[in-house]
C-alpha cells in the first residue's frame, strides 16, 4: 500500500475550470491506495484558454503518465491528438488522454460507456424507449454518442434539452453526422419538459447547489418514467429526492463514474487493478455513497465490462 508521494511516484492531472466539484482525484488516489499503486492524481485550475498550452506543455514531464479532464476541457484539446476512440470522435470530446511510446498524445471517451453501464446496472431500460437529456455539455455529448452508437440496444429517440440557444441543436446535428445515422432520432427539443419520456437525464449542473432549481417537472413525468441524475456531489439531488417520493425509479451518479473506472485504469496501463475495480467495487461505492445512501450499496459486483459496448474502437485524427 503506498502512502507518500516518492520522486518515481507517477503524476495524473485532471485540468478543469471550476475543479474543485470534482471527485475523481479522491476516487483514483483511493485506488492507487489500497491497490499498492505508486501514483497520485492532482486537480488542476486551468482556464479554457489556456488549456491547449496547458497540455502540450504538462506531457513533457516524462513522469506525467496521463490526465483526466473535466468541464469544460473535454472538447477544446482534441485536436491536440493523434488517436481517439470512437465514441470521442463522434462526441467531439475526452476524458483521458495519454502519452504514446512514439511522444504522441492519443485519447479517449468512457463517461457515455460508463452512462450506458450505470443503466445496466441499475436495470433501466433503454433499447426502444425515448429518452430526454437535459443538458448539451460534454456530458451530454458523451451520453448521447454512447446511446446513439448501441445498436440495437439504442433508444428510440433521444431528445436534447438546453436552455443555451442552439446548443441542443448543434450536438444533435454533430452526433448525427459523425455517428452517420440515417434517421431521426436525435433531435432538440424547445422545453425540458418530461412528459412522453421513458428515461430523462439530467447532464445540466442544476442540482450543484442548493437555490437551483429543479432541472425539469417532476409531476410531469411518466408514472414509469427513470431518472438519472449524473451529478457526484449532493446526491441525494433534490431531482432524485423529488422523482423517488413519486414512486419513480431516480438513481445518482456514482455509478456512471464506477462503471468507467476500470476502463480509465486499462487505459493508463493498470490491467490488474482494473480487474480488480471489475471484480469488487465495494470499496469506492462505500466511498461516494453518503450515509443517507449507504443501505443501496451492493456488496459484490462483477462488471459487464467485458460485453462489448458500440463506441470504443479507435480512429485516426488529422493531425492538428
């Protein structure tokens, strides 16, 4: 178990501007804890502006083995790559970003995986079912590619929801074009409400504090209706508190960022330690869970990690 941070300890960075919501660095230095890895990831404030430099200049430290990054930098470095997965070419985003053997930078997208894994995890259905996504940010770009990219398990229709002018749309038309999908069903729609709707998303940041209001009408939703609200801090979010004492099923967004965490572990060269977050997950989900939600943990968990999930084949970029 390593507990200090040594001159060979490997650094990961995790860039974004506001970075002090994030829980990821809590998350991965648990693991690097109690799996024995010689690693530590450090949040970083870095403007959008600056970002791009920020980057190119951070992967010259020979002993920068990778960053994570979060709002609103998953799709402003892309073009600062050689190689993405799918799903990030079609999103037009990362969340990690490695160096290559060859000094090349190459990256990935795992938030719409770890999404679409969360669902199975929690048993909401999706395949055939409409889904509303509240939000058109880099989460919900994530989201939406993942789902649009499933095959036959893809929803019926997924509807974008921002309040921004022609954000929703513009995602829209950038997931249909790059996913090459032939019909309609991505489309932006003109109002969050969530009547008519199997499954609604909230990827807005509605819910980070406490005046916000509530991201959608909850009476409006169908009696059958899921909710998933992806935010990781004060969960139970009002939505989930709101959808739950209807009766609806409401689950946090904990899951979405487990369910990606072996992936994120493969990625950055740590097969063991991904199998093991695979195998058992216990220990983190005792970590982010707070205490009002504690009886939902699960004890044991063995991932569908290994069913393969459209949207994570690798594709070429242009060089910037």
């Amino acid at each position: 178990m390593i507990s200090t941070i040594q001159g060979n300890t490997d650094v990961y960075l995790i860039p974004g501007d506001p970075v002090g919501q994030v829980r990821a660095p809590e998350v991965f230095n648990l693991i690097f804890k109690v799996l024995g890895i010689d690693a530590v990831l450090v949040p970083v404030h870095v403007v959008a502006a600056n970002v791009r430099a920020f980057v190119e200049a951070a992967f010259l430290a020979r002993n920068i083995k990778g960053m994570l990054l979060t709002i609103p930098h998953k799709a402003g470095v892309v073009s600062l790559l050689s190689h993405c997965n799918d799903a990030g070419r079609v999103a037009g985003a990362v969340n990690g970003i490695r160096r290559t053997a060859g000094g090349e930078l190459e990256g990935a997208l795992f938030d719409g995986k770890g999404f679409v894994l969360s669902l199975d995890y929690f048993g909401v259905a999706y395949a055939g079912k409409r889904v509303l996504i509240l939000g058109a940010g880099g989460a919900a770009a994530a989201i939406t590619a993942s789902l649009a990219m499933a095959g036959i398990l893809s929803p019926a229709t997924i509807s974008l929801y921002d309040p921004a002018p022609g954000k929703a749309q513009m995602l829209a038309d950038q997931i249909t074009v790059a996913a090459a999908l032939t019909t309609e069903s991505i489309m932006a729609v003109g109002s969050s409400d969530p009547s008519n709707y199997d499954v609604v998303v909230n990827a807005s940041p509605l819910g980070l504090r406490a005046d916000d209001p509530l991201p959608c009408d909850v009476s409006r939703m169908e009696p059958h209706a899921a909710v998933m609200d992806i935010l990781m801090k004060n969960q139970p979010t009002p939505l989930v508190r709101a959808a739950r004492a209807r009766g609806l099923v409401a689950q946090p967004g904990f899951e979405m960022l487990i369910q990606q965490l072996p992936d994120y572990l493969d990625f950055f060269g740590h097969a063991a330690a991904a199998q093991a977050v695979r195998r058992d997950a216990t220990f983190i989900r005792e970590h982010l869970y707070p205490a009002a939600m504690a009886g939902e943990i699960r004890r044991s968990f063995q991932s569908t990690a290994n069913v393969p999930i459209p949207g994570v084949g690798e594709a070429r970029l242009a060089s910037p």
